[in-house]
C-alpha cells in the first residue's frame, strides 16, 4: 500500500464517484479502478460499494479512510518539516475576522511582519469565525483568528484576548434602544453565527422584544456607515471603532455585563510541526497586542 493508493482512494471518497475522481486527479478512469481492486486484493476486504450515482464506503472502507487521513497528514507534515528553512518564508494563509482586521494592534503587527519577514507570502482571508474554524480544521488555511467559543480538541491557540463589547448608536440618538423597549427599532448587524450578534438577539430576547428587525451586513465599514446614517444601532467591539465617538458619528455605551466581553484567539492546528512563519506571524501579534494594553493570553 503506497502513499498514492490512499490519496486516491480519499478522493474517490470525496467525489462520490471513480469517474469524477480520475478526471481531478488526471488520471484516467481504467487506472483508479485498477488501484482500487489491488487495494482490495490487499487488504482483503470490499472497500466500496456501488450505487446508481457513484459509490459510497463499504464498512471496512470507512475504517481505512479514518486511518488514511491520518496518514497523509502526517506525511504532509512530515514532508513540510523536513523541506522547511530555519527562518521564516515561504506562503503563509490566515483566517481574519471583520472585528479584527481594521483594528490598530493588527494594523501594526502586520506592518512589523512584513518588514521583518519580507520572504513570507501572506495571504489574509476574511471570512467569518465560523468559516475560519472550518477552513483550519480542513487544512484550507494555515491559522485564523476566531471570536466565540468552539470546539478547540483539535487546535492549538498561540494567544487569545478578551475584547470589550459596546453598544454603537448614531450620534444624535442616546441609549433610548437600550434601556426600553422601543417599537421595532433596527439593529445592524454581522451574518448568522457571529457572537456579537448573538449577544444582540439574546439581549432583545431577554427584553422580550417580539419582532427583531435586523439588518445584516458582512463587513464592518457597512455597519460603520449604518450606525452613522442612523439606520440602526450595533454591538460591537471596541477596538473595532477607530474614531471618537462624536468625531465618528457615533456613540459609545457599556452593555450589560454577562454581554460585556467576548474572547478572540488565534489558533492553529494542533500538529507537531509548526511552520517558522506562522510562529513569526503570532509573536507579531503578541508584541502589538501588548503594545496597546490588551489583556494577552499568550499559549504559544
């Protein structure tokens, strides 16, 4: 059993069918087949079974692609280990969040990395937390920034930080929105499965508010615009907002207090080999987070 049998085995797996796997891998159609019968003749046992569409795991299928992950990944890794420089290059893909992407502390640990590492090719991705969590765990990006709590078994954090949560309205409008119910007032805010917004519907819930008149948006220079428009109000982080309030068009106000925080992380996979410029990126992060007084959580 050779590493390229497990490889297409799992995208034979993947695609549900030999036919569209060979045309993924180039291979052509005759050649899979042939691999997958000295598979089976191999390890004794029908690893696939057909079905009009395609083919799906036989049982014994199902136990070799949990191992033939596993093992790939490691090869993966063992590969990336040995072939790595002792210093920072290379591509490096990392997950950002909206909330995180404009602030000043990422700002400028970005500037200090690109100086300090100009042979590393970074690419940002923003996306939302939920998409970053997936996207690491299936090996799409190299690390992500993730704000909310999920399921870490499988991922290392190099550091995390408690960010506060205010409440944004328009400048000219106070905390009326906040403290009563209000007749349907509108609320700007990121898509499903961002925390901040989270906090929000459970506020109002927690108001008994019956109808939730909700405007989302996916990037924060939207929601920025709206709040100013006077459109709606917002949760938000702090550090998002960049101006004085007045200055900006918008005002600051504290939230409840179990709304009042929420953690952000920047995590990985947990692997033995960690890439030098990964590393780098996260000390980066480290030191500006630190600069601005930001309560750091360092793990790495």
């Amino acid at each position: 059993m050779e590493l390229t049998d497990l490889k297409v085995f799992i995208a034979i797996v993947k695609e549900g069918s030999i036919t569209r796997a060979a045309e993924k891998l180039g291979y052509v159609q005759s050649n899979l087949t042939t691999r997958v019968r000295k598979l089976e003749s191999e390890l004794g046992a029908q690893l696939f079974l057909r079905t009009p569409k395609g083919v799906v795991l036989a049982e014994k299928g199902l136990v070799l692609y949990q191992y033939a992950t596993d093992i790939l990944m490691l090869a993966e890794e063992a590969a990336k280990a040995v072939k790595e420089p002792d210093y920072p290059c290379g591509p490096l893909s990392i997950g950002v969040v909206e909330t995180i992407a404009s602030t000043a502390p990422f700002i400028q640990a970005l500037s200090e990395f690109q100086t300090q590492y100009p042979e590393v090719s970074l690419s940002l991705v923003t996306a939302t937390s939920k998409e970053n969590y997936e996207k690491v765990l299936d090996r799409r990006l190299d690390g992500a920034f993730l704000t909310g709590e999920f399921e870490l078994s499988s991922l290392q954090i190099a550091f995390e930080i408690q960010e506060e949560v205010v409440l944004l309205t328009p400048a000219g409008q106070g905390t009326e929105a906040f403290n009563a119910k209000t007749g349907n007032p509108a609320w700007v805010v990121f898509p499903k499965g961002c925390p901040l917004r989270a906090a929000n519907e459970d506020w109002l819930h927690s108001k008994e508010e019956q109808s939730m008149n909700m405007i989302e948006v996916s990037t924060l220079e939207t929601m920025l615009n709206c709040v100013r428009a006077g459109i709606g109000s917002a949760f938000l982080t702090r550090m998002a907002v960049t101006a004085t309030a007045d200055e900006d068009g918008v005002r600051m106000y504290p939230v409840p207090e179990r709304y009042q925080f929420v953690t952000t992380r920047l995590v990985s996979r947990k692997e033995q080999f960690q890439s030098q410029a990964f590393l780098a990126f996260a000390a980066c992060v480290k030191r500006a987070g630190q600069r601005f007084n930001l309560a750091v959580y360092a793990n790495a």
